[in-house]
C-alpha cells in the first residue's frame, strides 16, 4: 500500500502574477503542495506582482509574524489623475494636466510622505470598518470615511520621471518609485496623496514587492516553476533568517517543551519574535521575552 507523501514544513517565496489574488496563489499551492494548510503572510493586490512570502503545514504558524515586518517595493506613479480606486484597475475620476509638474515639486511632496506619517487607506481596501469590508462598502456606493493611521515610508525615492499622454489625452507624469515601509502600508495611497499635494491627482500604474522582511526577490518563484519544482525553504531556515536566534541545550530544550518558561538572557529585546533552536538545530518554537522569561508564540517541536 502506498503512503501519500508528507508536504514539506516551510515557506514558498511565490513571485506572484498580474490578476492573481492573494487567495488565488494560496488556492493554487494547495495544490501543488498536496495540502490544505497554507497561507500567506500579508496580502497583495491583484494588479501587484513579486514576493508573496506562502507558509505550507507547520510554517503557517510564523506567518502573522512574519506579516509585521518590513516591505519594499517597485512601482509606477501616474501624476494627473485620480481613479476610483487609486489605482490603474479603478475608473478615472478626474484629469488634470500634469505637465507643469516640477521635479522640485515632486521631491517636496515625496519628503511629506516620508518618516512617520498618517495614512488613510483606499477606500477600495480589506481594511474592515464597523466589521464591513471597505472595498464591499464602495461598490454598494457607501459614502463612509476610513480613519488614517500611522505607518513608517523609510524609504521613498524617485528614480525616473517622465512626461506621457493619457488615453483621454490628458498630459500626464510618470514617476518610476521605490519604496521601503512598515507593515500596513498602502502604496497607492501614497501614489493618492503625492497627486493631491501637487494638485493634479494621481494613480498607481504597476506595482512590484521586491522585499517582505528578509525574503527577497531573487528567492522567488513563479508559479509555473514550482508546479514543475516545489521549492520549499526549510522551516528553521526561514526562521533563522527572520527572527533572532536563541540556542538550547538538550535540558533546557525538555523544560521548554513541558510548558517551563524559561529565564531569557537579556540581549533579547521584549515583545520582538525570538527563534528558539534545540541542539541538534532543530526548531523548537517562537517565542517573546515577558518580564524576563520566555513566552510562547508558537511552538513547533
């Protein structure tokens, strides 16, 4: 009798595809996995391709984690006009000529959106108010406001700005971006208020994720790719490269397996992820200082 075989525990850096959901790559790595249990860390738009970092059976207990960390991005503004959904998937709801648009202008409006800064999100987002998908109360032609919250743009830097012409003809610019930003991130958002500030509105045209934590591009796969080789990176590998690592001896590994929470050394800063390895390097958990003795996030021993 033949034994099916064990999906591997892991992440798949997927590079996801135009017009792909999110749950559309999980869907399909369901299938060439062989599995149900998996999941992602942090949506992508469907218009947006690159990293889409997928966790298959035990992995998908470090993806909330590894949702919380730091992004970059490629991506195309268009300056001189809005769309309905800040983006080049959504009707236009205003043209304006652009081509008065200075580089000077451009620079000062990007330093306004870099650092710490209040973002509201598209209303054509999955962010939920009052338990209702926002995008859900758009299409239903809802007029509703999303409160703006607090995100970190590291990074936000032009590399290329060129004059174009729209299909209605309007004179437009575009700007070839890059991006560094915490977790939470809109970058169409971004592409909504650069346009606002500069008075002649603005959409995002192409959108790349270069980066989601440590996880990088030249990492990626396609999909077609992994249908043909199901590239895994190895749990405690993923780990190890996310997280800071934290070794025990075979005693210790036991009193942590039984539920101890242990003293933590103190280099280990509270409240950030630690990765918890027994002496054969095998992954035993994740885990957080609290007060000084290690909490459980995870465990996978």
């Amino acid at each position: 009798m033949s034994t099916k075989p064990t999906p591997p525990d892991g992440l798949v850096i997927v590079d996801k595809p135009s017009g792909f959901t999110s749950h559309d790559v999980v869907a399909r790595m369901r299938g060439i996995a062989k599995t149900r249990r998996v999941g992602h860390a942090g949506t992508l738009d469907p218009m947006a391709t690159g990293v889409l970092v997928l966790g298959v059976e035990k992995a998908t207990k470090l993806l909330g984690h590894l949702a919380l960390t730091e992004k970059e991005y490629l991506g195309t503004i268009r300056l001189g006009q809005d769309t309905l959904t800040d983006d080049a998937e959504g009707d236009i709801t205003s043209s304006t000529d652009a081509s008065a648009v200075t580089r000077e202008a451009v620079d000062a409006g990007i330093a306004k959106l870099t650092g710490e800064i209040m973002q509201v999100p598209s209303k054509v987002s999955a962010i939920k108010i009052n338990g209702v998908r926002s995008y859900k109360r758009a299409r239903e032609g809802e007029e509703f406001e999303i409160p703006a919250r607090p995100v970190t743009i590291s990074s936000f830097q032009v590399y290329d700005m060129r004059e174009a012409e729209a299909a209605d003809g309007t004179k437009v610019v575009d700007l070839v971006v890059s991006v560094v930003c915490s977790s939470g991130t809109y970058i169409r958002a971004l592409a909504r208020d650069l346009g606002s500030d500069l008075g002649v509105g603005g959409h995002l045209t192409a959108l790349r994720r270069t980066r989601v934590g440590p996880y990088k591009l030249d990492r990626a796969r396609t999909l077609d790719q992994l249908q043909e080789e199901l590239t895994v990176m190895p749990i405690a590998d993923a780990a190890t490269a996310a997280f800071a690592r934290w070794d025990l001896d075979a005693k210790r590994s036991r009193l942590l397996a039984n539920g101890v929470r242990l003293d933590m050394p103190d280099e280990y800063a509270p409240g950030k992820p630690v990765a918890v390895f027994g002496p054969e390097g095998r992954l035993l958990a994740l885990v957080e200082s609290k007060n000084g003795k290690a909490k459980s996030l995870a465990v996978f021993a």
